[in-house]
C-alpha cells in the first residue's frame, strides 16, 4: 500500500467492490466522516520512522541478488 505501517492506511486507500464492476472507497461505502481513523502527524511520523527508520523510500538491496542472505552452514554467531 506504500506505507511504513498498516495503521498509516486511510478509509480512501481502501476500495470495497460491489457487484462485479464497481468499486467505492471505504470512506463512501461506510460514511466515514473526514479525519475518522487518521493518525495525527506527529504519531504517523513517529511509526514511520520506528518502522522503516530514515522514512518510507525504495528499497535499495534486493533479496533476490543474494544481498543480506547467509550462506547456508555459515553462521557468524557461535551458539552456546
């Protein structure tokens, strides 16, 4: 959805379909008044930041490359 945090969505980025071609937002579907559910700034800052530290933005390792990935048989750690 392009947020740090489920609870950073709001009742616009939620699309309910009804029927087989029409869609309306959480917001018409349930009369969800403006403000209702969103987050003041400083609290939606606050969880951006404890969950994508530095703010939301493109990854810059893929997973896929082998980035971050340990080898298998080669932990780094010694278990005790």
């Amino acid at each position: 959805m392009g947020v740090a945090h489920p609870g950073l969505i709001n009742a616009d980025d939620v699309d309910i379909l009804c029927g087989d071609y029409e869609a309306r937002s959480l917001r018409e579907a349930y009369g969800y008044q403006d403000g209702w559910g969103r987050l003041g700034t400083g609290l939606a800052r606050e969880i951006t930041e404890l969950m994508a530290p530095g703010g939301s933005r493109p990854e810059t390792r893929s997973i896929e490359k082998g980035e971050g990935e340990k080898p298998l048989g080669h932990d780094t750690e010694s278990i005790t």
